[in-house]
C-alpha cells in the first residue's frame, strides 16, 4: 500500500500532514525541504518529484519570499515578504495537484525581529481557512532559538493555540543552527549552542503537546548552514535518539520515536549522517545551499557550451548573419538550470529514502 492510498496529491494540511509525517516514521524515510524564491525553482521541484512518485515539501524563506515578489517592491513591514509568500503559496496551490504529488508548503526560519512576516502569512492562512475550510499554508516555522528557552517556548504556544484552529503545523527550533543563511548569521555563536539537550526537548513537547500534536522540533546536533569541507561540521546524530528515548521514558510511553524531528542544515551532510538521522525520527530535512549551486550550475554548463553563441544577437561560428536568439531565450537557459536543480532535489529525496513512495 502506497502512500496516496492514505492521502491526496496537491497540498496538504492538517490531518493529511500528520498521516505523512506518520507514514514517514513508520517507513524510515525522510522529505526534503527545499527552498525556492521563483516559479521557475518550484516548478523544478514539483517535477523533480512526480518523476521519482514522491511526497515534497516546498517552503519559502523571508528573503526568498521579497523575491518573489519582487525587488523593485518596498519590504517595510515585511509587506513584500508577506505578499511573496502568499504568491509563492498560490502558485504551488495552483500546480501541486497537476503534477500528482501531495506537497507539504512552509515558509522557513522566522526569527523575532520577522514576526510581521510570520503575522502577515498566518492572516492569510486565516482568510483561506474561511472560504476553503484549510489554511493556505501547511505548516510555519518560528525560529526563536536565539531567545532565551522560556521565552521560545511561550511565544511558540501563543502562536500555536492560533494555529490549531485552523490545522497548521508549527516547526519550532531549539539550539542553534550554525553557519548563515538568508541573512542571518549564527557564525560566531558558542559552540554548546550547536547542541540540544534532552531536557530542553521535553520542555518544549510538554508545552506544546498540551495544545496539539501538530508540531516539529529542529534540535541542533551540531548542524550547520551552508556547505563546507568534509570534517569542518561535527554532527552528532547519536542526539536525536537520546532526545526520543528521553521524551519517551518522560510519557512511560511505548512508541520508540514520540517527537517529529527536523533536520537543519542537511546540504553538504554525509550519506550515512543522513541515515541515521532518518533512522531517529527525523521527517524533514532542509535543503537550500546545495539546489542553489545545482540551479546555477545549469546555467553555467549552458553558457560555457555555447559561448560564442551568446556574445551577440547575430553572429556565431556558424556564420556572422546566423541569429542566437534560440540561445539567449531565457527559456532555453533557465530550463537547463530546472534540469541541474530537478537532478539535486532527486538526490536529497534518494537520500533520504524518499522514492517510489506514493
């Protein structure tokens, strides 16, 4: 029995999302996150995994948001961001279900200081969940690892009492993400940081439990934006196990897995750190820096095999009244780049264990 024996292709939310993030653990794999800023990269995901029959999670950053609506568009009060992601929603809402697949839609790491961007979205999810009886999004992420725990915490069950109402997945993060991305900059932060605690973890599925089960928790294990050489990141997944088998010793439970984890930071990670992530409950794992270069990496293969075809409109080896129009259409160039990006996201999913599921 496959998975679209439980839930339907196109986005999905609430229960549909807490059936897949079941079936997930119950089956040992895990969906990429993939970040996208155009139409052009979310189309490149919705393909990427209609062709291998596999679930995906499409998210939005702050960043990537403002870019999709634009840059000649003003951000104060985070109002491009706002509008971006919810185009970037409409989009995906719109395509999902033509390609066959069931997509998770999130929007990424929301720090304090972009809280009108996470305001501006849940609004949204809010208005859709009127007319529709669903909310826009899947699923939101606040990341307020930089706060002090306490405060983390309440400000994640204020939200998440708002979000419950209309069957939204909170993520939340606890312990710090290293390395930077989008902006924000966890560089030079103290390595204890890099690594959750046990205690912590059960401080927040205590908290937030008590108000719905439609939650993940990003623990940091030592993970790091970005991509760097082999050996400069020292992940510790042996932490994700301790976190579950704590949690569960604190509910007397029986299930070995209690907790949906999130893995941050997964470009760059080694085959065998990512299965046994995967193999301590973790459901998703995030990927931007690595489907970046794969985008650009089309490109650049397209422009050094036909160089001397895109130095003017007329004129190529072939002769100089010869037009290059069908070199320097954007159409032609930015679909190599979908084909570099659509082989990468293939990789995480392979990686992951995510093929052949549906």
């Amino acid at each position: 029995m496959g998975l679209l024996d439980e839930i339907p292709t196109g986005v999905i939310t609430g229960d549909n999302v807490r059936k897949l993030f079941q079936y997930a653990q119950k089956h040992s794999f895990a969906i990429p996150a993939v970040n996208v800023t155009s139409s052009s990269t979310i189309n490149a995901v919705l393909e990427a995994a209609r062709d291998i029959k596999a679930p995906i999670i499409i998210q939005v950053s702050q960043g990537g948001s403002a870019y999709y609506a634009g840059k000649g568009l003003s951000n104060e009060g985070q109002r491009a961001s706002i509008v971006g992601a919810v185009a970037a929603a409409y989009h995906v809402r719109r395509l999902a279900k033509e390609y066959g697949i069931p997509v998770v839609l999130h929007s990424d790491h929301c720090a304090k200081k972009l809280l009108p961007w996470f305001d501006g979205m849940l609004e949204a999810d809010e208005e859709y969940f009127k007319k529709h009886g669903e909310p826009l999004f899947s699923s939101h992420m606040l990341d307020l690892s930089e706060e002090p725990k306490d405060e983390n915490i309440a400000i994640c069950k204020k939200y998440l009492e708002r979000m419950h109402k209309i069957n939204l997945l909170l993520e939340m993060e606890i312990g710090i993400t290293g390395g930077e991305e989008d902006g924000v900059d966890n560089t030079g932060v103290d390595n204890a940081s890099l690594y959750t605690q046990p205690e912590d973890i059960w401080d927040v599925y205590h908290n937030l439990s008590k108000i719905s089960d439609l939650f993940t928790i990003a623990a940091a294990f030592g993970n790091v934006h970005g991509v760097y050489k082999p050996g400069n990141v020292k992940l510790q997944p042996i932490l994700l196990k301790k976190h579950q088998e704590y949690v569960k010793e604190k509910l007397n439970g029986t299930t070995d897995k209690p907790i949906w984890l999130v893995f941050h930071g997964g470009s760059g990670s080694m085959k065998d750190e990512i299965n046994e992530a995967v193999s301590y409950g973790v459901v998703k794992m995030n990927v931007d820096t690595d489907t970046q270069w794969a985008y650009w990496e089309g490109i650049k293969n397209f422009y050094d095999s036909k160089k001397d075809y895109l130095q003017s409109q007329v004129g190529n080896p072939e002769g100089e009244d010869k037009p290059n129009k069908k070199y320097y259409d954007p159409r032609v160039f930015i679909r190599e780049a979908e084909k570099t990006m659509i082989k990468r996201v293939q990789k995480a999913c392979a990686d992951l264990g995510n093929v052949n599921r549906l």
